[in-house]
C-alpha cells in the first residue's frame, strides 16, 4: 500500500503495516513465531498450526469476545 497525501493517512499505513509484518505470539504453542501469509491467514513458524484471524492482527477484538462468549457458554438467548 502506497499513501500519498496526508500526514495522518501515512501514519495509519505505517502503523497498521508494523502490525501486519511484525510476529505475534501462537495460541497453539505460545512462541512469537506467527506471521501473515494473506489477508487473515496467519500461519506459526513454530508448530506449523495455520488459521484465520484479521486482515491485520491474528486475532480482532470482536473475535476476543466471541471466543469468551463460547467458553463460558453464555450465548445471548434466542
């Protein structure tokens, strides 16, 4: 991605490309080893575990919450 007008814009870019190229830690086996191969799929160098998550970030804060929402087993009521 290429930015071109905008102090703001190109702060934006750069600050959701550091989170996209830099490593995060696994869920599966906890080492800082997972990268981005394509948008939401994210892969640990580590275990070798693929699995989808953000364009941007393994995991989005929406996601967080699902996942607590299934563990604890309070699904909103139908």
């Amino acid at each position: 991605m290429v930015s071109r007008y905008g102090k703001k814009i190109r702060e934006r870019e750069s600050a959701v490309t550091a989170l996209s190229r830099g490593r995060h830690a696994c869920t599966k086996c906890g080492k800082k080893a997972v990268k981005r191969e394509g948008a939401g799929i994210w892969k640990c160098r580590a275990c070798g575990v693929k699995f989808a998550g953000g364009a941007y970030s393994p995991q989005t804060t929406i996601g967080a919450t699902a996942s607590r929402t299934v563990k604890s087993g309070s699904a909103p009521k139908e």
